[in-house]
C-alpha cells in the first residue's frame, strides 16, 4: 500500500542520513588532524613507483596530536587471510602502526592514535602484506616504501 510505500521510503531517508552524519563526523575528525599540526605535520609520500599508475599512501604524521592518517590509493585488497600494515622505521627498527584493508575500488583511510610525538629517529614508512590481524615484524619485504622528510 500507499502508506507502507511512504514508511520504507521514510526508513531508507534516515538510514542514508544516518550514514551522512557518520561520514562528515570522520571527515571533520579527519581535517582537525591535519590543520592541528601548528608545525609538526609531516607527510610521507609512499609509493612504488615513479610512474603515479601504481599503489600508493599520503602519510600524514600529526607529532603535535601523537596521530597519524593514511591515505591509501590504488592498492588491490589484500588477498583472502592477509591484511597491510604500516610500519615506521624507526632507529633502523620496524614499529607497527596499523593494520588495514583497502575497499574494493583500492582506497582507504586509515586513522592512527597513540603513535610517538616525536619523529626522531624516524626514516620511513612502509607497507608490507602480513597475515590477518597483522605481525609483531614484518614476515615479507615492504611492497611501498617512502622516506620520511629530514631523514
């Protein structure tokens, strides 16, 4: 009927709302992260290759917050029981900074809380495939690498 029509149509309307305000909530979440930085946001462009046809992360390292986001493109989901993990290379030793999947249209956004407030020591970011759930070290050689800014 008419009414049952109107009441899907009305369910559906506050669904996708629902679904809006989580989104704006993350991208606000997202940029206060980034225009927080007040001269410690530094950014790692990661990538495998030159030609930009590649995978690829923007890694944006907010020290002032002791955040971090990952911006990952271009990058096939990990295959079935395997995750990507970040890593930073820090005084010559991988530390774990999140382990993530990227959508089927290759993208993600990856939110890092409660990493170090200083960069020092910090040579790059990298990404390896680990096992689902991710490592304590690395298990296969990084696929993307980038080289953190004055290292």
């Amino acid at each position: 009927t008419y009414g049952v029509r109107m009441q899907r149509a009305a369910e559906g309307l506050r669904s996708g709302n629902a679904r809006l305000a989580e989104q704006l909530v993350r991208r606000e979440r997202v940029l206060n992260s980034l225009l927080d930085g007040e001269g410690q946001l530094h950014l790692v462009q990661v990538g495998a290759d030159s030609t930009g046809t590649g995978p690829g992360l923007q890694f944006y390292w907010n020290a002032r917050q002791g955040k971090a986001l990952a911006h990952v493109f271009r990058l096939a989901p990990a295959p079935a029981g395997r995750d990507y993990q970040i890593w930073a290379l820090v005084d010559g030793k991988p530390v774990s900074l999140a382990v993530f999947n990227s959508d089927p249209d290759g993208h993600a956004m990856v939110e890092v809380e409660g990493i170090a407030r200083s960069v020092r020591g910090v040579t790059a970011v990298l990404v390896s495939v680990e096992p689902a759930g991710g490592s304590v070290q690395p298990t296969s050689a990084p696929f993307l690498a980038g080289t953190f800014p004055g290292a």
